[in-house]
C-alpha cells in the first residue's frame, strides 16, 4: 500500500512540472531571432544637398533660396550640380572647350544667336563741313591764270631765258593750287576756262555749284574716297537736302585735328549755301562683301574684342577676333570666326557670367584637388 502511494504522488509532482517546463522550454526558442529571416537594413543618413542660388551678373554672391541679387536686384538662378556640368562640359571630343549653359537658363535670360555671314557693307561717315569762303584758293586760280597768260605772251618772243621763268612761275602756281587741295582734273579745267571760282568768295544765285569742307578725320580717312556721294543738310533749312560728290582730299594732314579737307562740289539750289556757313556731311562708303557679324555679338574690353559661339543647343565657347570696318549693324570680321558659326547676338553679358562662373568652379575643384 505503501509502495502504491509513493508512486501515486511521484507522478502528480513530474504531472505539475511538465507545464512549465514545456513553457520555459518554448519561451526560451522565442527569444531567439529567427534563423530564416534577414535583419532589417540599418536607416541611412540624409545626403541631400541644399540648392544654391546665385546672381548671373555677381557669381561670387550665393543664397540658399530664391530672391533678388542685394548689388543689381537681379533675380537669382539656381546652380546646376557640378557633376552634370562637368558632364556637359565636353563637347566633340574635347575637354573643356566650351561651357554648359540649360536651354531653361537660354530662355530666361533671353539668349539668341545668328550666323555669321558674308554681307555687303556699306559705311556712313558723319562729319561736320562749311560752306567754302577761301580768299586764298580764289588768290591762288587767279595766279595761276595770270602766268598762264604771261607764259602765251612770252613764247612768241624768242627770248628762251625769259620763257623758262615764265614756266617756272605756272609750276609754282600749280604746285600753290595742289596744296590748297586742287587735284590735277581740277586744275586742268582751270586751264581750259581760265575762270576763278566766284563761289570761293560770294553766294550767288547764278552759280552752278558751290564748294563744301568737310572734316574728315584720320580713322575714318580710308574709307573716304574721291567721286563719293555725299548730303549736306544745314540747321537754317530744316528738312532741306543738297546732293554732292567728293572731287579732292587735301594732301596735307592736319598735324593739330588729325585730320583732311575734302572738297565736295555741291549742286547749287538758288544761292542758298552761304559762304563760311557750317553744314552736316554724310559720306556714304561701299565697303564690299565682307564676312562681318552683327554689333550686339561682340564684348568690347578695350584690349580684346569676345564673341560667344554656340557650339551646340547648350554650349557655348568663348573666342577672340579681329575686326576692320563697321557699320551703322554690323563689323566686318577678319580673324577668329568662318562662315556658318553661329554667334551670340543677345544676352551674351549673362553667358559671359556663366564662362565666368565655370572658371570661378574649376579653380576652386583644381584648388581642391592639390
């Protein structure tokens, strides 16, 4: 009986365990992570950069946010990221060659461009004149036809050493005339006519035609040429334009104005032109076909002259040129540029900016990288 309830009480004690220990046992696997599944990934930190706003005409001022330059009150531009502007930056093969500017950037700043081109020229030269009064021109003809005179008297004389001074006296009467500005079909007629200019002196309404000075100074002198067509306008007749041609320049230079005389013989309209009347002279000069790009397209610093060409829809290349004649709209290009380039016309002081500003980037990443 005994033995009996010994092991009746032993199996209600291992009964009373097992529970628990079965619940031990099972917390125990929980709090083990499970073997089949994959730790989750640790959070990564934030690298997102701030935008950088900068004025096109002050590179060296940035913002982080939108508004206004405090120097020029431009409105600012946002910065591309470096990295697609050093993307961009190689353009047919060759590194560096030109810059990045978005068509987004073109469009606000209102870039355009234009071809370069052959395009016949034509220069308007303005200047100031006055109506001819030369005392001393008209002394000087009435010389000349007076030893002219005295040398037909004397060839019929037989006198050989009186005819050469007589001849000598027309050559220095000649040589007087050419120095007043006379040329040689000039002085010629006054040979045939043997007539003084009236006009030289006096105003009058049976003249055909009166004589104009014009100023015409050193670096304009190359493209005044004589059979010139010119318009002489005067403050006394508003409105009033009286037609004109180039038949002389002076030899002699004006060492004081830098300058020549060009003598324009002038249709006379009823003895209006006055003698020693100050007139407006407008020399028109054909200049010929010559490759030339338009005014606006160059940035003139005084000691090089900058285009801006367009290599592609968004780059853009910085060249130097030399240029001869210009225009009222156009300068004629004799290095740098071929036909077909197409060149900045408009908002080029903003591209310039932006060439700055890439320069301003590659100097700091050079600094950098040193």
């Amino acid at each position: 009986m005994k033995k009996i309830l010994f092991i009746l009480t032993i199996s209600l004690l291992f009964a009373g365990a097992l529970p628990i220990l079965l619940s031990a046992q099972h917390e125990g696997h929980q709090s083990q992570p499970p073997a089949n599944k994959e730790a989750k990934p640790k959070a990564k930190k934030s690298t997102s950069k701030k935008d950088v706003y900068y004025c096109p005409m002050h590179p060296s001022y940035t913002s982080d946010k939108p508004g206004d330059c405090p120097i020029c009150n431009m409105k600012l531009v946002k910065k591309e990221e470096a990295q697609v502007i050093e993307k961009e930056d190689r353009v047919s093969g060759e590194a560096g060659e030109g810059f990045y500017v978005s068509t987004e950037k073109q469009q606000l700043i209102g870039v355009k461009t234009d071809k370069v081109i052959y395009r016949p020229l034509s220069k308007i030269i303005r200047t100031v004149g006055r109506v001819a009064f030369d005392p001393e021109l008209y002394k000087a003809q009435t010389e000349y036809i007076e030893a002219l005179k005295t040398l037909d008297n004397l060839r019929t004389s037989g006198q050989e050493e009186v005819i050469k001074r007589a001849e000598a006296l027309v050559e220095a009467a000649k040589l007087k005339l050419k120095l007043q500005g006379l040329d040689t079909k000039q002085i010629a007629e006054l040979e045939e006519t043997r007539k003084n200019d009236q006009s030289l002196l006096i105003s009058s309404p049976d003249s055909e035609f009166s004589w104009v000075y014009a100023t015409i100074y050193e670096y304009e002198l190359e493209w005044v040429k004589l059979g010139q067509e010119s318009v002489i306008t005067a403050a006394s007749y508003p409105g009033k334009e009286f037609k004109g041609k180039i038949v002389a320049i002076d030899p002699v230079f004006d060492a004081m104005t830098r300058s020549v005389r060009a003598r324009i013989k002038v249709d006379h309209q009823d003895g209006l032109l006055k003698p020693d009347m100050y007139v407006d002279v407008q020399i028109a000069s054909d200049l010929g076909v010559c490759l030339a790009v338009p005014k606006e397209a160059i940035m003139d610093s005084g000691l090089r002259k900058i285009v801006f060409v367009s290599l592609d829809v968004d780059h853009f290349k910085p060249v130097e040129i030399k240029t001869g004649a210009e225009t009222e709209e156009f300068v004629q290009v004799l290095e740098g540029l071929k036909e077909g380039d197409a060149v900045v016309v408009s908002g080029n002081f903003l591209i310039d900016s932006e060439s700055k500003l890439k320069s301003a980037f590659e100097d700091t990443s050079r600094q950098h990288s040193q």
